[in-house]
C-alpha cells in the first residue's frame, strides 16, 4: 500500500522538526499508542492497541530513522508485531519544505505491507484504515504544533490556573 500527501502546517520548521523527533509528541499523536520511548538517534519502541473490522490486536515493534538531514527530512522504517493478527512494516520519507506565504509544508510518502489475518481482510479496507490513521495522527500532530486547543499534549481542564486573591 502507498499513500502520498502535504500538510500545510501553521508552524516554522524548527518546530516542526523538533516535534517529528520528539517520543513523548509522537506518542500523543499516534492512533491507539500505549507506549512510545526511545530517541532519534537509537531508534523508538511502540506498543500501539487498533481495531481493524473484526481483528483486534496489541502491535509492538521498533521504529528507526535513517537518511536524515536535519530541519528537511528523514526516513522512518519500523515493524510491528501483532500476534495471531498478523504483521504491519513500511516506511516513510517526510520532506519539510517552506510553505508558500509562511508556514511549513509537511509531505510524506508511505509504502507499507501487512501480513496474516489482517492481509486477509482485503487492500480495500486495509487501505482505508491507513488513510483514517494518517489523517488521525495529522491532525493530532497540526494541532499540536500550531498550538491550538485541539493539542493532544495540552493540560486542559483548567483547573491548573494559578488561583488569585
């Protein structure tokens, strides 16, 4: 499977980067992520719960980066295992670029494979999923870089405001 797209982001590249390789940013924005830990350098672990139709699994897998070139782009490769579901593996190739009339344009190109019982459910919903996951985590990610209430990192109730007097 492969999917292609550009997300024009509201933030400058410095911080876009910074987010992209960030675990604890990367952990709030991925779909169903129970865990996340590592670093750019030595590679990240995840252990993410999904529901794809009927087929509910727990995948834990490592992710690694390579080819990168700070503040323009990397490639991010990673396996997952999910039992008796089966397996997910791919990469990706992020690009950062200067959006026109400010901003930074986020594109990324996947090729990614699934095995076992998930290859059985058909491309058409395995496709489908994929796109639904991106643009889950997109948002997620948009959001928190550009600072807006939808930030899945923010504290918000509230009630952390300093009390006055």
């Amino acid at each position: 499977m492969e999917m292609h797209a550009t997300r024009t982001l509201n933030a400058d590249r410095e911080t876009v980067w910074a987010a992209l390789n960030d675990a604890r940013v990367l952990e709030a924005c991925i779909p169903g992520c129970q865990e996340l830990h590592g670093s750019p350098e030595e590679g990240f672990h995840a252990e993410v719960k999904q529901k794809v139709g009927p087929v509910k699994a727990t995948f834990k897998g490592d992710v690694t980066l390579s080819d990168v070139k700070p503040l323009e782009s990397y490639v991010i490769s990673g396996e997952g295992k999910g039992g008796v579901a089966g397996f997910a593996k791919g990469s990706a190739t992020v690009i950062l670029s200067d959006a026109e009339g400010g901003g930074t344009d986020l594109h990324y190109d996947v090729d990614a494979k699934v095995g076992g019982k998930l290859a059985q459910l058909g491309s058409r919903l395995i496709d489908s999923f994929a796109k639904k996951m991106a643009d889950q985590f997109f948002e997620r990610f948009q959001a928190h870089v550009e600072g807006t209430e939808d930030d899945p990192l923010a504290q918000g109730d509230g009630d952390d405001a300093p009390a006055t007097s």
